[in-house]
C-alpha cells in the first residue's frame, strides 16, 4: 500500500457490495458526487466527503445497512438520519471507499504505510502477542477514525456535514 494510496477507490453506493472488504472490520468514508468522483484512492479529506464512520467489532457491510436504513426509514445510525436530513432519501449520488482494519495494523506494524496513521508499534512496546493485537486493532480502527474527522475539519473549516459529533 503507498502511503497515498490508504483508501480503495469510490464505489457508487448502489455498488458497495462489489468492494472486497466489505465482510471486514475498518473505516469507511460516503461521498457525495453530483457527477464522478475523482479517480484514484478516495481522499478523506476531499470537500465532497459526507461521513466518517468505522466499524471496529462488525463487518462494514452492517454498518451500511444500518446507515441505509436510517436513510430510507427509522434506523438509529446518527449519520444514516443526518444524512437524510440534509439531503432525503437519495443515495444516487453517494459513494464509498474502505480503509480495512487489516490494512491499518499493516501500517502499524511497519509492514505496510499509511500516510494518514501517524502512530506505529515502534512508538509503544507491543510484544505480537494475538491479544494485544487484536485489542490494538480495535483500538487504531477508533482512532483513524476520529484522527480522519479532525483532519477532514482542519481542511475544510468544518466536520464532514454527516458527522454530527
């Protein structure tokens, strides 16, 4: 993984079911796009992105549906019916791209980069014991998150318009 290369390409959200890591655990950025998003890896900093979410003990694939049915109907998922107070039901416009849980400890244990992680193992005494490790992934998947929020905010001079804490 290039250290610009962290998130996976956007996928229209009628498509979401395409992206391969979708059955894992991670971070996952929703855009909105009147026309295509920009080619390449999907920015979370980009001005058209609208969430920052992460699913750290389920699959992301749940984490959509719940914040499809707080789009479409009376779901809980805060930034399922923020999304649908700012812009209805309409998801035609709307993509996806994933940074996996996987990916992230990658990065972390220095087999892989990230430019967005800005921790490694080398920064902490981590033994490789399983787990730790697994606590550890759990751990970067919740940080990545709220570090990929305060950078979006820092760009744009506001949070993605969906994340309403």
């Amino acid at each position: 993984m290039n250290a610009d290369e962290c998130f996976a390409p956007w996928v229209r959200w009628a498509n979401k079911s395409s992206l391969p890591d979708r059955s894992k655990s991670g971070v996952y950025i929703i855009g909105r796009f009147e026309n295509e998003p920009p080619l390449g890896p999907a920015d979370p900093l980009d001005k058209g992105v609208v969430y920052i979410g992460e699913s750290s003990t389920a699959r992301l694939q749940n984490r959509w549906r719940s914040f499809e049915r707080s789009v479409r109907s009376k779901g809980k998922h805060r930034g399922g019916k923020r999304y649908k107070e700012m812009f209805g039901e309409d998801l035609s416009v709307a993509y996806i791209s994933t940074l996996p849980g996987d990916r992230l400890m990658k990065a972390f244990l220095k087999l892989d980069s990230c430019s967005f992680l800005d921790i490694s193992a080398s920064d902490a005494k981590v033994d490789g014991t399983d787990e730790l490790l697994r606590e550890i992934d759990d751990l970067i998947i919740k940080y990545m998150e709220r570090r990929l929020i305060l950078l979006h905010s820092l760009a744009n001079g506001r949070r993605p318009a969906c994340n309403v804490d």
